[in-house]
C-alpha cells in the first residue's frame, strides 16, 4: 500500500493527538493536519474529574504537547465533509483535503434538560470544570445524577468541599460497570462519608428553570442547590450527517479501526465496534484504538490490538485501578489486605478468559496488574 500523501485527524482529543504522534512513530513524514473544536485544545479529561475540581493549579498539568511532531493544528469543529471529495469542512468554511482521514471527534455530554431548560451542569470539558468547580464555591447542597465513575467522582469533590450530595441513579454506584460485589463496597463507603445513594425505578427528570432538583418517578421532588447530570455521553457525529459513515451509535469500526468506508479510519469516544454495537468510551480505549488507526491509515502490520482494559478511578479517598474484563460476577480471591481494611489486591478468574486484578486502595504498579491478569489461577 503507498503511504498517503496527506492525513486529517478531526479531533484534537486524546485519541486524535495520540494517532498524529503514532503516525510520526511509524516513520511517516507526509502532511498531518488536525482539525479540533475545543478552545482549551487538547489535553487529559480524566483529571477533570480527579483534580480540576479540588484545585485550579491542576490545569497547568493537563494539556497535550505535540512539539517536534510537525503536526498544522486548524482550531475550529469540523461541520462537514465529503468523503467522495475526500474534504472535510470546517466551521469557517475552510476545506481541508486528505489522503487519510482518523475521525476521533469523540462525544459530548448527555444532558436531561428540556429544551429551553437552564441551569442543568455536566462535565465533559476543560470550560464545563471551571464552571463546576466556580459553583461549588458556594453551594449548599448537590444532586448527582449517575452512579458510573463520573459520577461519583463528582461527589466526591462535593465531599471534599462538605457540601451534603445525593447521588441517583437506578443501579447502585457503578454495578453496571464493575459488578455487585465492588459495587456493595464502594456504595458503603459513599454511604460511611455521607454520600445520600437514592435508587429509582425509571430515570428522572429535572425540576425547574433554572434546575433545581429531579422529579423521580413516583411525583418525589429532591432539590438543591446544584444539579449536575452524569449520565454518559452523544458520539460527535453530527458532522458526518449524510456520509454513510455514522449512525446513532457513533462510527462502526472492526478490529484495524477502519470503517466502511475506504481510507477512513475512527478512534476513541466517538467510535464503536462493528461486531458487538459497542462502545468502550475510556482513555485507554482511545490510545489504544488511536494506535491501530494510525497504523491502519499507513497500510502498516498491527503493533497492538484496539481494546485495553485498563480503569482507574479515585472515589472518596480510594484509589481503585482494575485490569481486566468487566463487570466482574461473584466474589474475588483476595490475593493480599483485607477489603475491610480499605486495601485489597483482588483477582476474579474467569475459566478460559482472562482474569481481573483490582488494586483496590493498595499502590501496586499497572505493568505489575497486566502481567497478573494475564497469568490465570490453575
């Protein structure tokens, strides 16, 4: 396959910045170009989470350097492209053409608030955090809605700030991601710090304009001050409308991260795998997966695979960093510590899979988590 002669990455995301610094990786010196919506451009959102709201200082750490990579960096949203044309369009009408096109255009916020509803908050970028964070200064009491490790990330820092924080959701705190039994000891250490957990049947609505609480589905009405809604994320694809590249779940793509349309490859938030319907909207999906398109894009052997496995989150003081297949079924070997004490190594094993390690608030090194996952018990 001949290199092509010119690549676009639409996306100055984790996923986008991490294809361009593959590409030059594999020894390609042809045109890059990334095209990117954000005017904060490109840098870690875990952290947002994690740091930004505990202290502004954290986002001097956050941004991604593309130094030395010879990479054009054109800061306004894709809306359009052609991919016949091969162009993509950007908010000011500039047209940019491509060889090779990476779409990691990643996702925006779900939001519950009707149309015309103010006053709902979210997190999703660098601008949503200050906002939050600025909030929080002076807030009496929060609503989270959304169990999952946004979610309870936000509460943690609602905790930190000894603001009183119900969460709502209608699985417990991270069941459906983690499984029940690190759900059960993670709902009781919210519970143990104060943290209201308020299950519901059916998903809520919010009260107000400006929002001011959530309607449950029985006519309950919980109220106060903020309202921050954590219930996942939209594929950005509206500027893929009429491409034939795009549906409702975001871009289709197999296992080299191509899509169904030649010389287009996707990465990251925005993408899903063809075979199964999913999306796996992690950090370490979005490098992983940023990796193979960008071999993809060059015609070049696979150097790793487009999943990763890897999740970390810090909930309440806790430090929890899982390798391995989720959500985990039935109880763990503990392999060192006590989960009652607050430090545990465990590890589920799951036949012919690979097992899962969590470092549960116990510091142990990733690398040394991936070689025990991939070692099974027996």
């Amino acid at each position: 396959m001949r290199p092509p002669g010119s690549i676009v990455i639409a996306g100055e995301s984790i996923a986008g910045v991490t294809a361009a610094r593959e590409l030059r990786a594999l020894g390609y010196t042809g045109s890059i170009t990334i095209v990117g919506g954000d005017n904060d451009g490109a840098y870690a959102r875990p952290p947002l989470s994690k740091a930004v709201l505990h202290d502004p200082a954290a986002e001097d750490t956050l941004q991604y350097r593309l130094d030395g990579a010879d990479v054009n960096v054109v800061r306004e949203p894709a809306v359009a492209a052609d991919l016949d044309d091969r162009t993509v369009t950007t908010s000011t009408g500039r047209i940019v053409g491509y060889d090779a096109l990476i779409a990691a255009t990643g996702a925006n916020a779900r939001r519950l608030a009707a149309p015309g509803q103010s006053g709902e908050l979210v997190l999703r970028t660098l601008a949503d955090a200050r906002l939050l964070r600025t909030r929080l200064a002076t807030a009496t009491s929060a609503i989270v809605i959304g169990a999952g490790f946004l979610g309870m990330e936000v509460a943690t820092a609602c905790v930190a700030r000894g603001i009183p924080v119900t969460v709502v959701d209608v699985d417990p705190p991270l069941q459906r991601i983690l499984g029940p039994f690190l759900s059960a000891a993670v709902t009781a250490r919210a519970e143990q710090h104060g943290v209201q957990v308020v299950q519901t049947p059916h998903f809520v609505t919010l009260a107000g304009d400006p929002v001011c609480g959530v309607v449950m589905v029985e006519g309950q009405v919980l109220s106060a001050d903020l309202v921050i809604s954590c219930v996942g994320e939209i594929p950005n694809t509206a500027w893929l409308n009429g491409s034939g590249v795009a549906d409702h779940l975001g871009i289709g793509i197999d296992d080299h991260c191509s899509t169904t349309v030649p010389g287009v490859y996707s990465a990251g938030d925005v993408a899903y795998r063809r075979f199964d319907g999913r999306r796996s909207p992690f950090w370490s999906n979005a490098v992983a997966q940023a990796k193979v398109a960008a071999a993809s894009a060059l015609g070049l052997p696979l150097r790793s695979t487009p999943t990763d496995d890897y999740f970390w989150t810090e909930i309440l003081g806790l430090a929890i960093k899982i390798v391995g297949p989720l959500p985990v079924a039935g109880e763990p070997t503990v392999l060192e510590g006590s989960l009652a004490d607050g430090a545990a190594l465990l590890r589920w094993d799951a036949g012919a899979a690979r097992s899962t390690v969590v470092a549960y608030g116990i510091r142990k090194p990733v690398p040394r988590l991936r070689a025990m996952a991939n070692t099974l018990s027996g």
